[in-house]
C-alpha cells in the first residue's frame, strides 16, 4: 500500500517535468527563432525599447519641432516639421529604428539633375523623394540618436518605381537606383551613397561651389578621376503675391509659384569595393556599423567632436584628429565626466575650435568664443582648454578678476587626468614637467584635493588655504603674473575648485 501511493505523486511529478520541458523547448525555439530574426532580418511594427512613443518623447526633450536642413555650399535651408501620425518602427540586429516623415515647407522635392530637365507636368505625381527624420537606439550601448535622410531618385527609377516608399534606413529596395543623404538634424550633409540597381556604387560628401565650377571650366575632364560634382535641385512652391505695372492695363496683381534652386552641391566619389558576398565597401577605414547593413548607413565623421566644436572650414582628416583626442579623454572617468558638462552648458551650441602654428601655444579664446589649438596638442591640454571654456559658462562676471584661481583649477583637473592615464604616459609627463614649478605646485595640489575636488582625509580647509600663497608665487615664477592672471583673494580653499566639485553632479 504504502509503495502505491508514493508511486502516483512521482507519476505526477515525471509528467510535470516533461510537460515542463516541453514548454521550456518551445520557448527556448521561439527565442531562438526571435535572435535568429533579429540578426539578418528586418522586422517591422515590433520594437522592443524604442516604440514611436518612446521616440517621440526623447526626441521633444532633446530636439526643436521646426528641422533646418542646410547646404553648406549653396546656404539653401529646407524647413521641414515632423509628421508623427505616419511614423513607423522597424529594427534589424542591435538596432531599432524609429522613421518620421517629413513635411517640407513649400512641399520641397528634391531631385537630381536630370529629373530636373526632363520631369514635365503630367509626370509630376511620380517625382518625389523621401525625408525623413531617422530616430536609431543601439540596444547595446542604449545610445539614441537622430538624423534626417533624404532618398532621391533617378529619373528612369522614379518613373517606374511602384513602391519608392518602401525604401528606408535599413531597407534599400533592390532595384533603387539614385542617392541617399543624411543631414544632421539642424545642419548639413554628413554623408551618403549612391546606388545603381540596389548596389552602392559610389559615397557621397560635401561638395563646394569652387570645385563645381573648376569641374566646369576643366579643358578635359579626366576618365580615371575618381571623384565629380553633382548638383542636386529643390522644387517647391513658394508662392509670393506681387504688385506688377502694365504699360497697357496699369498695375495688377499676381502670384508667383513653384520656385527651382539648386540644394546641394555633392562630391562623388566611386570608391567602392564589393567581397566576394557582394557587399559594398569603402576603400577608406573606418566603416561605422550604424545599422545601414552593407555600407549604406549613416557615418557622421567624428560625431564626439561636432558635438561641442564648429569649424566649416576644417577637413575631415582634422576632425579625426579631434575625435581621437576625445575618445582617449572620454575613456576616463574624469574626462567622460567634463566632456559632458561642457556639452550640458553649450546647451546644444558649439565652440568654435581653430589649429594654430606650432610656434603659438594652445588656449582658449573668449574673444574667439572657441579653443585654439596647435596640430600637436595632446588630449591633456585639450582637456585644459576645456575646463576654460566651462568655467566662461560658470564664471561669468568674475571672469577678468579670477584668472589665476581658473588657472589653479584647470592645472589641477589636468592633471588628475593624467594620473588616470596609462604608467607611461604620467612617467613621460613627470619627466617633461619636473622642473616647472606650477606643476610641481599642482602636484602638491592634488596631495590635498582627491579627484572629486574634496578635500583628502586628515586635510582641513585651513590646512589648504596655507599652502595657496606657495602655489601662487610658483605659478607666477612660470610667468603667470599679476596683470594677466590676478588672483580674486576673496575666493578661498576648496571654492577654487567649483566646477572639478560638480563634474560628478
Ligand atoms: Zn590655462
């Protein structure tokens, strides 16, 4: 009896256990069919993190209703609103993305050329490109970001395309013949490809004026030149009412409409490759993965830097090296930490950033509104003549009477960074800087200040207010004099160090 009834509930059990494992195999199934999906494959209607609401309210905290695209070379802007009703989700791999139609002021097409010339009346329904605002999340990185991308067309592809729309940030249709652009949100162009038949054949970038018309003027265009211009053109209709005056009829009144101007002036270059799976590449490093897939994506050229520099006239080779700087500062905590309390107080500006010859120093300039720098600063200076342009946001009025307390702060901060670099680079500093006595000054400094701008254990406010006199006529030894740089007496211990204090806040 007893063996009986303890072999029903075992029964019970076993039977538990493998409908248990059944579903637990159907499930494992499903999610493996999901990761399986979301690797090569587009799924539609599905975000997980990023829906349209979720899009939406990130995107009206951080950006303005009213988008301005702009061409550099042509000073053409085209003002476009979000048109949220018709927006959609999409996500392939880490990615999701979140697409927005944009309404162009004017109902602005854009087109090439060639669809310019030959587009007449009756056709006008089938000229039209798309612009869109792209909202991405990586959902590795939880980063989000935005940008504005226009699809533009062939003329012999807009005439037969049945479904144009259906092209998006991760899908190319394989017939799609004609350019892709992305815009940052308030500015220009970053980048772009353009397509033969679904295949990238060729990147495009900013071009300028003066190149068009050299091209233009050239006696003999060069076969193997990798590189032309093309224009792109905006049709839109602004309609203005003017007052005329007819000799026969006197003055009468009439509307004006559907203006054409040239948009965008862009460099294209045919320096793609294809792997022997036929995905296009560029011949330059890096390819940015951004969820475009095979090439195709958004590749902003240093993104960290535009962020809080402008420069028009500077190439992209010197915005690397800017972003570099930038990258190795940001992988510390002390840098991370400053990069984004500048970019906190720009509140969406930028900073002019300038290079100057090697025979001038690196400062930042008030006047400039930006930061001058020489072609071999290191990303320590950098981080210096950041902390000034900080403390012009959190200085203000006292900026003239403070120059040698802003001093203190930024040598300090500099120098804790540096501590938080790899062994080599503080023994090379050391070494470089052992017989200066402003940083052996600084040094002390950070004796009595930990990272976080407090005091050290066992170190009080009156211990720190002894040593400043010292510190003072050690950086005045080094040339910091009273006229050029005084220092506010009234400013004292720790409150030197106000913005190293609210880094972390
Ligand atoms: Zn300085």
């Amino acid at each position: 009896m007893k063996t009986k009834r303890i072999k029903r509930p075992v029964c019970y059990l076993v039977g538990l256990l493998v409908f248990g494992l059944m579903l637990y195999s159907c499930l494992q199934d499903e999610t493996d069919l999901d990761s399986r999906e979301t690797t090569g494959k587009i799924i539609k209607g599905k975000n997980r993190e990023l829906s349209i609401d979720v899009a939406r309210s990130w995107y009206e905290a951080h950006q303005t209703p009213v988008v301005t695209t702009r061409s550099v070379a042509t000073h053409f802007e085209l003002m476009t609103k979000l048109h949220w009703k018709k927006g959609y989700e999409n996500r392939k791999g880490k990615f999701e993305v979140v697409e927005v139609p944009l309404l162009t002021r004017g109902g602005a097409v854009l087109m090439d050329s060639e669809t310019m010339e030959k587009c007449k009346d009756t056709e006008r329904g089938k000229i039209r490109n798309i612009s869109r605002m792209v909202i991405i999340k990586n959902l590795e990185t939880g980063e989000i970001i935005n940008f504005v991308m226009h699809i533009v067309g062939t003329y012999d592809y807009l005439m037969k395309a049945k479904h144009f729309e259906d092209n998006s940030y991760l899908y190319r249709a394989p017939d799609l013949s004609g350019s892709v652009y992305f815009y940052e949100p308030e500015g220009g162009l970053v980048n772009g490809w353009q397509y033969e038949n679904g295949k990238i054949v060729a990147t495009i970038s900013q071009g300028t004026e003066e190149g068009l018309k050299m091209q233009a003027t050239a006696d003999t265009r060069s076969e193997s030149s990798e590189c032309h211009y093309e224009s792109v053109f905006v049709e839109y209709d602004e309609c203005t009412p003017f007052i005329y005056e007819d000799p026969e009829y006197g003055i009468g009144f009439g509307i004006e409409c559907r203006t054409r101007t040239k948009y965008e002036t862009k460099l294209v270059c045919n320096n793609i490759y294809h792997d022997e799976n036929g995905n296009a590449h560029t011949w330059f490093p890096p390819e940015v993965d951004s969820g475009g897939g095979v090439g195709g994506g958004y590749q902003p050229v240093a993104p960290k830097a535009k962020a809080i520099f402008r420069n028009s006239n500077m190439t992209d080779n010197s915005w690397k090296t800017i972003e570099n700087l930038l990258d190795k500062m940001t992988k510390t905590k002390i840098g991370e930490a400053l990069y984004h309390k500048l970019q906190e107080a720009l509140k969406g500006k930028t900073l002019i950033i300038q290079f100057v010859s090697d025979n001038m120093n690196s400062n930042f300039d008030p006047g400039l509104g930006g930061i001058k720098m020489r072609m071999d600063i290191t990303s320590s200076a950098l981080l210096h003549e950041m902390v000034h342009a900080l403390q012009s946001y959190t200085e203000q009025e006292t900026w003239n009477a403070t120059q040698l307390n802003q001093e203190f702060e930024a040598h300090l901060i500099q120098q804790i960074y540096i501590n938080s670099l790899e062994e080599s680079e503080r023994t090379w500093w050391y070494e470089k800087s052992k017989n200066d006595s402003r940083w052996n000054a600084t040094r002390l400094l950070v004796r009595y200040i930990d990272e976080f701008g407090n005091l050290r254990p066992g170190i009080t406010a009156g211990k720190l207010q002894k040593i400043i006199p010292k510190i003072i006529s050690d950086f005045r030894d080094v040339g910091y004099d009273n006229i050029d740089y005084p220092w506010l007496n009234s400013r004292k211990g720790l409150d030197n160090f106000n913005n190293l204090r609210s880094l972390y806040q």
